[in-house]
C-alpha cells in the first residue's frame, strides 16, 4: 500500500486523512498546531464531522495512522497531499504563507530520498499558484525538475462540510491538474486503485484549470443561491407568492437542476466567503472587474441584513425585546462559525438593544469563545423560545423542522417566528396562530385564504 502523508488538518485534511486509513494505507498526518496534534492522536476530532469520531478510531486502531508536528518523518512517504489553509489578506487576496511553508517542509523532508514523491495539492489555491509558487520551492529545494524528481499535481477538493467523509468515499469527479504527464497518470492510477469502483469522472488538465475549476464551481454555487435569495426577495414583495413554489418551478428544468436552490439567510463557511472574495481579487488584479461575481457577494452581505430589518420592523424597534435565535452553526451538521451569518446578525440585534438568547445542537462552545457572554445560552430549542417576542431560524437543523407550532404559541411572549430556511409550512404555523414572516414568502393572500 502506497504510504502517504497529510499537511494541514482542518476539515480536508483531517477528512481525507481518515479516509486513506480505512482504505488501508499508512498515513502521516503533519500539522504545526501542537494543540491539534495532541487531540488528533488522542482520538479526540478537533471539529464536528458526521463519523469523524469513528474514523478516527478506526484509523489510530490501525497503528499505520501517525500524527506529528515535525515533517521530516515524511520522508518515507510515497505520495504527499497539501491541505493547509488558504485565507484571505485584509484586502481580499488570498495567503498563500501556510502552502508555501508546507511546501518547503515537503522538500526538506524528502531531499534525502532517492524515492520520487507525488505532490498533491488539495488546498483552494489561485490558478498559477502550483506553477508558479509552488513548483519553484519543490524544485529550489530540491535541485529537481518536476517529472523526474517529483511528480506535482493540482488536486482540488470539492467535499462538503457535514457530507465530509461521504463526498470524499464518493467524488463526483477528480480533477487532476499537472504540467507533466507521468505527474498526471501516476496520481490517476493512484486514486483508481483507491476508487476501485471507478465512478467518479476523471478530469486531467492544466494546473491552471484544476484551479479554476474549483473556484468557478464555489463561484457558481454560490451565485445560484444569491440569484434564488433575490427572487426570493422579489416574491416577498408579492402577494401570494412563496419562493419554495418558484425554486421547485424552475428546478425541474434540468439546465437549471433542483439543487442549491434554498433560499435563506445568505451562504457562510470557510469557503465560499473565502473564495468568491480570492476570485474578486485575482480577477481585478488581472484587470478584469467580475461584475456578476461582485454581485453575488453583494447580494449576500446584504441579506442577512434584511432579516434583522424584518424583525425590528414588525416588532416596533428592539429595545427591551427578547430575540430566540435557533441555530448558530453556518449550517446543519457541523460546529463550524467561521462566517456565520448568525453572529452577524446576533450583533446587529445586539446593537439595537435587543437580550438575545441562543441554540444550536452542536455550535454552543464555538459560539460561546466567539461572542462570550454578550447573549444567553439555552440548553434546548425549547427553553430557547421561552418568553420570547420572536423567534428566528438561523440554520436548518432537522430538530428545529420538528418543533410543534403550539410550542411557539405556548412558550413565547408573542408567537412570532422569522423562519429564515424557510422550514415551516406557513398554513400550518398560521392555523396554529403563529405570526409568521419567512424569507421569499409573500404577505398573505386574502383571497387565496378565504378559498382554501
Ligand atoms: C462548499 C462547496 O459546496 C464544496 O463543494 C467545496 O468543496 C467547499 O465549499 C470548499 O470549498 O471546501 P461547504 O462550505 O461545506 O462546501 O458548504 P455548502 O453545503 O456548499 O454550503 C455553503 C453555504 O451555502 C451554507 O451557508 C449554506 O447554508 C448555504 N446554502 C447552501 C444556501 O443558503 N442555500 C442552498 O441552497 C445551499
């Protein structure tokens, strides 16, 4: 079994770590966070992630799963990935200091070998970066030409988080981005052998496209949902109108297809904040503005917005008003704050003098280190609404979907929701006598009720 090694473990690195260990291959995990290290050899996952847990165990059981803060013990691996992070600088360009320091670590460690390793990097990079950063630091160290010395591919990831260790069992496609042929065939025999099922679609191309293809596909996605969060604003404005309706409409065009079509509060999370504004600036420093791409940024900034707005607006001011606010995490099925539109919005309403007290199932800690003791910490979704003059859905755990509608009616101080996921049936919550505002719902039809 090819023995290979994992810089950076955050959720790709960590993910795709566990993942070769089940398939049997040795793993070294490197990563400068002594912190880290300690809870990863613990057994310990430092962020929630459906079946990490288990992985993990699996993977130390294994005694072939190493984690280290010192990189030279990658010298007797055969294949390398770079998953480190990629942030943005103050101005929106992206740092590529973590990549560079990987890289260096990978050629230092394996400058004594005679073996040639294959470089993977996996971490969101701008297109020119494998070439033109980290080739030149393999190849400097190293004293070798790619190809011969070692064999460097672009390798983007396109798993979801809280989907972590499915999307990577089953990848859609592979996008293998190379400058030298045998870089290419040998990473693709590499993950034939790991996928031996074969579905998933290889693509071998550039180094510059395997990059490009990731931001475009995170651009893409994320411009979808901006586009169907302003129509959904649009159907606000109309009587009768419901987003979901119109989303499903026009989903079953299969050029438009069903998928990323949820209008809400805005997109979060450490990648597509990150990436669209990496992609604004890449572009504009190749002097081209990305006008849609702009757009869809500014659409969502603005969003979150609009719910804070909404829920003032109806409540008169927020002044003395106690706000429930359900879900923190940037989305169901992880811990993770990292852009969360919750804290943005929880601040707002802070600033407006409103006592705000939160619940999310997995993101209270995260939370807690993040804004302190600004707002009060509920122990459920229940004790949360209790005495409450609104409630708001901020992330769409399945929990929250389960929430009886007299329960708002029976435990707030005005049953007033802002369902901002859209995860209630609005007859429903109405019949039960919930005042309810959603996102892309439109004021109520007078007509359209009398009939039903
Ligand atoms: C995203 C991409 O989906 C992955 O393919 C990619 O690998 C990853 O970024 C990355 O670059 O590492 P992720 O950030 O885990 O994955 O989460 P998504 O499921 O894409 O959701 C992103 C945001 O969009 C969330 O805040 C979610 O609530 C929001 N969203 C998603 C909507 O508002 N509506 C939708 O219909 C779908």
């Amino acid at each position: 079994m090819f023995k290979t090694s994992v810089f950076g473990l955050g959720p790709v690195g960590l993910v795709t770590a566990v993942c070769l260990a089940r398939k049997g291959y040795p793993v070294l995990c490197v990563d400068s966070d002594v912190k880290r290290v300690r809870q990863v050899r613990d057994g310990a996952p430092p962020f929630f992630e459906p079946g990490l847990a288990e992985y993990l165990k699996h993977s130390i059981e294994t005694g072939r799963f190493n984690v280290t803060t010192d990189p030279s013990s990658n010298a007797q691996s055969e294949l390398s990935y770079i998953t480190v992070g990629t942030p943005n600088k103050s101005d929106g360009s992206i740092d590529l200091t973590y990549v560079k320091k990987a890289s260096l670590d990978i050629a230092k460690s394996i400058s004594e070998s005679n073996n040639p390793q294959i470089v993977v990097v996996k971490s969101t990079v701008i297109p020119g970066t494998t070439r033109n950063v980290i080739k030149p630091i393999l190849e400097r160290e190293l004293g070798k030409k790619n190809g011969t010395g070692f064999f460097l591919c672009s390798n983007p990831e396109f798993l979801r988080q809280g989907n972590a260790i499915y999307d990577t069992e089953h990848p859609d496609r592979i996008v293998i981005g190379s400058d030298d042929q045998e870089a290419s065939s040998r990473l693709e025999r590499f993950y034939l052998n790991y996928y031996s099922s074969g579905n998933s679609k290889i693509i071998k191309t550039t180094f510059e496209n395997a990059e490009l293809i990731k931001y475009a596909n995170n651009a893409f996605l994320a411009t979808k949902i901006s586009f169907i969060n302003c129509i959904a604003n649009i159907a606000e404005l109309i009587p009768g109108a419901d987003v979901r309706i119109v989303a499903d409409g026009i989903g079953v065009d299969d050029r438009i297809g069903t998928k990323f079509l949820n209008a809400g509060l805005g997109w979060g999370g450490s990648c597509f904040p990150k990436d669209i504004k990496a992609l604004i600036s890449f572009s504009k420093s190749l002097d081209y503005e990305p006008t849609l791409i702009d757009a869809t940024l500014e659409t969502n900034d603005k969003q979150w917005q609009r719910i804070a707005e909404m829920c003032k607006g109806e409540l008169g001011g927020l002044g003395g008003k106690r706000i429930a606010v359900l879900g923190l995490a940037f989305k169901p099925n992880t811990d993770d704050l990292r852009e969360a539109v919750s804290i943005k919005l929880v601040r707002r309403l802070l600033e407006e003098k409103a006592t705000i007290v939160v619940y999310d199932p997995a993101a209270m800690r995260n939370t807690k280190d993040t804004i302190g003791n600004t707002v009060e910490y509920a122990r459920s979704s229940e004790t949360c609404i209790d005495g409450s003059d609104c409630c708001i859905i901020v992330t769409e755990w399945d929990q929250f979907r389960e929430i009886p509608p007299n329960t708002f009616v029976e435990r707030m101080r005005q049953p007033f929701v802002i369902d901002g996921r859209r995860i209630y049936d609005p007859i429903r919550l109405r019949a039960a006598g919930v005042r309810l505002l959603a996102i892309g719902l439109g004021p109520e039809d007078s007509n359209q009720r009398q009939n039903t």
